[in-house]
C-alpha cells in the first residue's frame, strides 16, 4: 500500500478483491472472516490518506480455472463463493460509509 498506492496521494480509490481470495473452492466462513479482516484494513489505510473508497465487489468465473492445481468444487461453487464475498462488500460499504461498486453481476 505505502509504495504502490499511498506515496501517489490518491483522493478516490477503487478495489476490486476476491478472486484469489475465495481460494476458488466453496465457501468457508473462515474466507469469509479474512476477506472482511483485509479489505477493512484497506478501507481505513485509504481514508486515513485522505481517499475516498469505492469498495468493488470480486468478479464471477465462467469456467474451473485450470491454471489454479488446487480449484475445487464446481463453477456454480465458485460463484457462490464469488457473490458471499460479494454480500460481505454490500455489508462493509453500509457499515463502514464507503460507496459500493457491483462487479460481480452482469446488468
């Protein structure tokens, strides 16, 4: 954060997170738990630099990434995943005042 964001003296910052941090397996709360732990890390690093934070959701996957030797679960596992975290989002941006950005849904 300190050398690749804050020494840039952002007024706005956008996140976008989860895709690694789902571990592209079905939910755990302990996921859940770490998810909510780091972007709110994030969020308060931000603002106390001054930013405001648009806190994006993690996108959805389309297929089992075959890149990733330790995928499990199937893709609607993977999306279910993807939208828990995605809930938590919508939780800390009403929680912690910042605007929320939906990714994860096509419109």
């Amino acid at each position: 954060m300190t050398n690749d964001c804050l020494r840039f003296k952002p007024t706005i910052a956008t996140t976008c997170y989860g895709m690694n941090d789902h571990e592209y397996r079905p939910y755990e709360n302990r996921i859940g738990v770490t998810y909510c732990e780091n972007s709110l890390a994030i969020i308060e690093a931000f603002r106390s630099h001054g930013a405001r934070v648009v806190l994006g959701s993690p996108g959805c996957v389309g297929k089992m990434p075959s890149w990733v030797k330790t995928a499990s679960g199937t893709v609607d596992d993977l999306n279910l995943s993807l939208c828990t975290l995605r809930n938590l989002d919508i939780e800390m941006a009403a929680r912690e005042g910042v605007t929320f950005a939906d990714v994860f849904w096509r419109w």
